[in-house]
C-alpha cells in the first residue's frame, strides 16, 4: 500500500469510504495494493469480518480488484476518478487515440430556427423522421427493426441495458481483449468481466459456451471492427455463436455495432438471428463526429421497455435539437459519400500497415475498423521505443484481461508511405528489445 496514505474507519462502510476518498483525492494510485484484511483489522481494532466486507463493497463497486495471492490492489480505472486519455507528447505522432480521420468527417450543422415547445418530449421523445431513418439503417443489414430506440452513445445504452437486467454481483461476459471503456464500465456496474478469447473471426465459440455455462447473464461483443483487434464475425462463426447462445436463451445479448458505415467489413450479426434477448446499438460518432452523443438501439420488447422506462426516469429524452442534426446528416447523399470515401481509405491504410510490418516479419491483425493490433512481449518497452522515434501508439493492458500482450496502432490517419516508416522503426524497437532483454 501507498505509504502516504493510511486507512480508518472502525465500521465496513467508514473503512470503504476511507478507501474511496484515498482514491478520489490520488493519495491511492491503481495498482496500489491494500493491506492484507487481518493486518488492516488489526490496525484499526475491528474484526476481520468488518473489513472483509469493506473490501467486497469496494469491489462490487469497481474500486478495487482481488488478484488471488496478490492481494487486493485498487482497480486501474477505479469508478470514482476518471480517467483522461495521456497527454501526446509534443512532436509525436499519435496513433493511439482510436479516432477517425477529420478529413472525412462531415461539417456539423445543426438546425436552425429551434421552436421553444411547452412542457417536456417524454410523451414523444423520438422525432418521426429520425425513427424511420433508423429503422432502415439496422433493416439494411438484416437486423430486426420494429423496436428501436435512442441513447446517448453506445457506453450510456449498454450501461442502461446492463444496469436494469443485472444486479450487483452478476457477470458479463465481454471480448478479451476488448473495448477498454467497456471493461471499465462494467465493474462501475458492480459487474464481474469474464473475459471470452477473440480470434480473426470475433467471439471463440467455445470461450463463450465457457462463460455461459459459468453463469453470465450478458454477453457483449461487437460483430465487425473489433476493438482492438478489428475482428470481424463470418456467417459460419456467427451461426456457431447463435447455436451456443441458443442453449442460453434467458441471457442479454447485446451487439456494439459501433463502426457500421466505416468498419469495411460484412454485417453477419447475432442481432439478426431471432434469439430471445437481444440489442444492437450503432453510433454516428466515427463517422459524423464526437459532438454527436447519438445511438440508435434495435431490440426485443422487453429490452425495449426495460430500456425507455429507466431512460424516462432519468434523462428522459435525446435533445430534439441533436435528433434533427443526425437526421439530416444521414440523409444527407454528400455525407453518405463522404463516409463512404472514408471507409475505402481506412482500409487502404490498415492494409498498408499490416502489409509494411508483415515485411518486417512482424504479425498483425485489423481486417476491419481503425486500428491494427500487433502482438509483442513486452508492451512497455514497444511503446516506450517508438516514442524514441516519434510515434505514440496504445500499450495493450488497457484492453487486455487475460490474453497475450501486445500494442495498438491507430491507422486512421497513417498514409501508406508513413506506414512504411512506422514498421522499420517498429523493428528496429523490436532488435532492440530483444538485445535488451533476451528476446
């Protein structure tokens, strides 16, 4: 434990809070390890009992995570501090951020003159126009579309779906590696992660028959640009997911379609399978831009209502506002041109990259989405190489639970000829590496 700080309390929830105020105020980093329960329970003259519970409550809640024999160390993004991404050093190019290129992202409008309404939008919070718009968009690649809705971005409906169909203590199965505001989300929750493996294909069929017959009571995954390795489901890998989930069929499936217009892969979906329980979110904000908090949600009905009845007790509603500038974007033939110049260059360059590192005998993945995935030994000495030379790319803890190590690199704004640059450089880290500590 972090010396500086030292934990009281004489009852469970005075001990947690104390925990939680180191945290909050940085006096306990993550990672930081929290004194074993018997020496703590000594220290502080209570029983063993009154801090083993503190310790459960601070991990229900997504504070601190139990490492076996490691003991229990404080989460690394524990829920009560947020998390900013790192600082790019000036003069590095920045590959790691996972974001579009702006040069294909439309200009943002929003419509003008807005008419003052009385009273609220909760007896419509849908526009007509926006509704049908997507309703296309999911019945475009075959997903069931008689029960949509709207959400504030992927993370705030998959947080609403988990929040009303889970209790504290329940378990999500989620892709290992996966999503890394994913992974945080779900033990803010309260949630236990079981990681399921991910090949080329998404989802290991039976990683998750593991998970389910473990007692997972959701299961979220994205069906093409996987992040972080770009996977994307095939027809056969998605009808041998749907065999497995139909074993289960009481359990929330929900699809983070998250890159549909840009992905630059095929939309073999779980949503458009007939299971019992099921969402799929799409966002606008890879392909229209950040300032666009929007998601258009299709599922069953009793998600649905699950859904609008906890959404109508807390924001209520999407801005009209917001609603009728997505609206006309996607029916907007330049955007819709636009984007789709955009996904023809995203994978231009994923392809430019994997095929300049294959050159240099180094192995990667990103058939589909903005990033490419490399597998190293040693992350930190990788990231830390290529700062060296100019490049800033994501280490892989951050979206790793149990699989190998490895680096993310963001080729969304990487032309082909720089690409060419970055793989000689990333050998050269890798010699170095090697030399440094023995292979």
């Amino acid at each position: 434990m972090a010396a500086q700080y030292s934990i009281d309390g004489t009852t469970a929830k005075g001990i947690a809070a104390s925990v939680e105020r180191g945290v909050a105020e940085g006096g306990l980093s993550p990672g930081d390890a929290l004194p074993p329960v018997r020496r703590l329970a000594d220290e502080l003259g209570v029983s063993p009992g009154t801090v083993a519970t503190a310790y459960k409550e601070l991990r229900q809640r997504g504070l601190v995570v139990t490492r076996g024999r490691g003991g229990t160390v404080v989460a690394e993004t524990p829920s009560v501090a947020s998390r900013r991404p790192p600082r790019v050093p000036q003069g590095l190019v920045d590959l790691a951020g996972g974001h579009p290129d702006p040069a294909f992202l439309p200009v943002l409008r929003p419509p003008s003159p807005v008419t003052p309404v009385y009273g609220s939008h909760r007896a419509a919070p849908r526009l007509a126009a926006l509704e049908e718009v997507t309703r296309q968009w999911f019945a475009r690649d075959g997903v069931p579309a008689r029960h949509v809705t709207f959400a504030h971005g992927a993370l705030d409906c998959i947080a609403r779906l988990l929040s009303t169909e889970l209790r504290p203590g329940d378990a999500v199965a989620v892709e290992d590696p996966g999503f890394h505001h994913l992974l945080d989300l779900v033990p803010a929750l309260g949630l236990r992660t079981v990681p399921v493996s991910v090949d080329g294909e998404g989802l290991v069929p039976e990683s998750l028959r593991a998970a389910l017959r473990g007692g997972v009571r959701a299961v979220v995954c994205s069906p093409r640009a996987q992040c972080p390795t770009g996977a994307f489901f095939s027809r056969s890998r998605r009808d041998e997911l749907v065999a497995v989930l139909r074993d289960f069929p009481e359990v929330l499936v929900v699809e983070d379609d998250h890159n549909a217009e840009i992905g630059g892969a095929p939309a073999h979906t779980l949503a458009a399978a007939g299971l019992e329980r099921w969402a799929q979110v799409r966002t606008v904000s890879k392909h229209l831009g950040i300032d666009l908090r929007w998601a258009g949600v299709a599922c069953d009905a009793i998600t649905l209502a699950r859904h609008d009845g906890r959404m109508l007790m807390t924001s209520g509603w999407v801005s009209h506002v917001l609603q009728e500038t997505v609206s006309g974007l996607l029916r907007d033939g330049a955007v819709r041109a636009l984007v789709a110049d955009g996904e023809a260059a995203y994978a231009e360059r994923r392809a430019a990259l994997i095929g300049a590192l294959g050159d240099h005998r180094i192995r990667s993945v990103g058939a589909s989405g903005l990033n490419v995935w490399v597998p190293v030994r040693d992350e930190s000495a990788v990231v830390n190489g290529l700062r060296t030379q100019g490049w800033w790319v994501a280490a892989g803890a951050r979206f790793r639970i149990a699989s190998p190590p490895a680096v993310r690199i963001t080729a969304s704004t990487l032309a082909p000829a720089d690409a060419v640059r970055l793989a000689a450089d990333f050998a050269e880290v890798l010699g170095d590496a090697q030399a440094t500590y023995g292979g």
